[in-house]
C-alpha cells in the first residue's frame, strides 16, 4: 500500500501546550520550558491498521477570539486536533470561537477534528469538567479524549483517532457514485 500524506492543524489558546503535545507525539519527549510558538511544522512517518501514514504536524501560533484566522489554517489540511487546558476555562471558551472560524473558512458539513482536554496530569486544578468537554466535542462531531502530553498519556491514541476519522470522512466524499441524470422521454 503506498504511504499516505496526511497534514493536520494542532490549535488552540495559548499555553494549552500544543508545542508539549505535539513533540511528545514526534520525539517522545516532554518539553517543559516555555516559548510561545510562532508556527512550527513537524513530521512523522507512522504505520496505523496496515496503513503507512507521511504526517505533517503543523504546530499553530496560540489563537484568542480576536486573532485573525489564517486562511492557511483552513486551506490543505485534512484534520485539526483543537486543544484546551483543563485547568483554563479561557482556554476552553476560546474552542468554541477557533470551531466558528474555522467552519466559516472550510464552508465544510464535516470536518475531521478530535477536541482534546490536555494536562490531565494536574487533574486537582481541574476546572473544566469531562463532561462539558464531551458535550462541546458533540455539538462539533468531533472525538474527545482527555490527555496528559506530559506523562504521554493518550497522545499516540490521539493522533491514530484522528487519522482513522480523516480516513472515515475522506472515504464518505470519494466513494459516493456519481450521479447519473435520467431523461425520459415520452
């Protein structure tokens, strides 16, 4: 099977650690010191159910509801995994905003996403609870997970998620038949 190229956005508030996640992911490494992202792009060659995938992580600057929303970020992407801190109710609403823009941008019905509650590992300053992010990624038909870049918790099954999604809506578009107009006449 020839290896798939696959781009997803990593996005969200700033310091929900999307940089921390999406290195964990790469190198399995926690990053803890702190530098805001500008955008970095990362890339992973992975092997899912048979699949081989080329991945192209793109690492966005942090995002508030008064950013403007790089055309770029809805243009040759085929998933998001937007972020939030469980700790950071900002964090959280700004969500909400980022998915707004982002249907706006796409004009899509269905776009790949998984909403990700990050730093479970300080689950005792939890301020947003499982649940409300569970109804918030329903309301977007987005996978939820909780996770912990830090302790690498959940972070490959994050991205394998993400990508059978990707595949699951991509296989809905291409195998549709076409559909042949009758004329009958009488």
């Amino acid at each position: 099977m020839p290896q798939k190229q696959r781009k997803i956005a990593i996005m969200g508030y700033r310091s929900v650690g999307k940089s921390s996640l999406t290195i964990q992911y790469v190198k399995g490494q926690f990053v803890d010191s702190y530098d805001p992202t500008v955008e970095n792009t990362f890339s992973k060659t992975v092997k899912i159910k048979g699949q081989e995938y080329f991945l192209k992580l793109v690492d966005t600057a942090g995002q508030d509801e008064y950013s403007i929303f790089p055309p770029a970020y809805a243009i040759d992407n085929h998933g998001y995994c937007l972020v939030y801190s469980i700790n950071s109710l900002k964090s959280f609403e700004v969500i909400r905003v980022i998915y707004d823009k982002l249907l706006d941008m796409t004009g899509k019905v269905q776009v790949p996403i998984v909403l990700v509650g990050n730093k479970l590992d300080l689950s005792s300053e939890r301020v947003i609870a499982f649940e409300d992010g569970k109804r918030l990624a329903d309301y977007m038909k987005a996978e939820f997970m909780e996770i912990s870049a830090k302790s690498n918790s959940d972070v490959n099954n994050l991205f394998a998620s993400l990508l059978q999604m990707i595949e699951r809506v991509r296989n809905d578009v291409t195998d549709k038949p076409e559909g042949k107009a009758k004329c009958a006449l009488s």
